[in-house]
C-alpha cells in the first residue's frame, strides 16, 4: 500500500468518530484532505465544519460543507488531523503544513483529537522532524539565538524564496537538532517566549486516539 493509500484508509476511517448532527473540527494537510473528501459523503448528517486553515476552508466549500467561526461554538465533539510526528503516549508535532496556530485553537474546542496517519508518523521520540515555530517576525533572530542555546538550529521557512506568510500573517521557524525529552516541559517553556505565537509541540492538546495507516489496515491507538 502507497503512503497515499494509507492517507486514504484512515482518512475514511476517521467517519466512524463524526456524529450525526454535530459540528466537526477539521485539521488541515494531505491526510485530513482525505478525511474531508470522505466527509463529503455524509455532509448531510452533519452541521457543518470548523476549520483550522484558509486551506481546508476552501476544500470543505468546495464540496458543499458548511464552515463556521470557531467563536461561533462553545466545543466539539472530536477534532480530526494529521501530525508530522506521534509517539507513544500521543503527544505529536504538529505545523508541517503551516496551520499550526489555528489547528491548536480549534484542538481545544474539541472532547476529543482524533489523529490521522500513516505509519511512517509513529517515533519513539520527538523531534526528527524539524520543529515548526509560528514566530512574531521581529522576534525571529532572537528566538532562533534561543534555540541555538538548546543545541537546535532554526530556518525560516521560505515560500518560492521569500518568507513563508501565515493565515495569521506571522513567520515559521522549522528547528533541526533539538531533543524533546520532556514534551509537556518543552511546549510550555517554549510558549512563554516572547514572540513565539505557537509551538509545533502538541502536548497540552495531544491525541486522545491515533488512526494508524499500516499495510495490515488500520491500527487504533488509544492514548
Ligand atoms: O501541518 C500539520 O500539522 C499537518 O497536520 C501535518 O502535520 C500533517 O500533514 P500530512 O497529513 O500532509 O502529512
């Protein structure tokens, strides 16, 4: 089974959790697109999305979902996304596709966050992928010297060569060498930075249940 497959097996999978007449928290990514592809056969049983990016927005219009504000409702039922990277206990990182910030916002709206991977996503430990940072632009150089004094390296993420933009109109750091022993710790030291909008750890807001793409199925790990 292709990697893209296995997007697609527990893209659909993720149905079994959305609830007739509820209001669906959707994540952003290559693997929540297969979600919400899926999703748009069952668009009549529900009410409608709140959505984590400008991307997923456009999808979920596109195939006749509604898309509410997240300030429009008060919780979820269950979130739906994808991670860079999951471990054991389900704290993931989070921010390859550049929605970090809103995908955390509209995680905590939710009873329960449902991620959706391959299983090429499941590590032992955090941090091979190059941590995503949404950063103020002024407080790039300074954070990156933060960084730096953890042992990490930190690269600004460009877009056809100049700064990659965010939905919030913010900046992104990706940090390579960094050893997230501690990821509750880390997420929470990190956060307070000043000019730091959100960390790519998802700790506080981790998974309560990770659908697995494996090439024997899917495997369902509860956290
Ligand atoms: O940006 C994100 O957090 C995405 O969920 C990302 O981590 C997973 O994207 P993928 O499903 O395209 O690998």
């Amino acid at each position: 089974l292709t990697q893209d497959a296995l997007k697609t097996l527990v893209g659909r999978a993720a149905l079994h959790y959305v609830e007739d007449g509820s209001i669906v928290g959707v994540g952003t990514g290559s693997t929540v697109n297969q979600f919400i592809d899926a999703l748009a056969g069952l668009k009549e049983r529900i009410r409608g999305a709140v959505s984590s990016s400008e991307a997923s927005t456009q999808r979920l219009r596109a195939l006749g979902i509604p898309v509410l504000e997240a300030g429009e409702v008060r919780s979820l039922p269950v979130y739906i996304d994808g991670a860079d990277e999951i471990d054991e206990r389900g704290y993931m990182v989070k921010g390859g596709g550049a929605a970090l910030t809103r995908e955390k916002i509209v995680a905590a709206l939710a009873e329960r966050f449902v991620c959706i991977a391959d299983e090429s996503k499941l590590v032992k430990a955090l941090g091979a992928f190059p941590l995503p940072v949404e950063v103020i632009p002024m407080a790039a150089a300074q954070i990156t010297r933060r960084f730096g004094q953890l042992g990490g390296a930190a690269q600004l993420r460009l877009k056809d060569g100049q700064p990659l933009v965010t939905d919030n109109g913010q900046h992104i750091l990706d940090v390579t060498g960094l050893v997230i022993t501690d990821p509750l710790a880390f997420e929470s030291e990190v956060n307070q930075w000043p000019g730091v909008v959100t960390v790519g750890v998802f700790a506080h807001q981790k998974a309560s249940v990770c659908l697995l793409g494996t090439a024997q199925g899917v495997r369902t790990l509860a956290f």
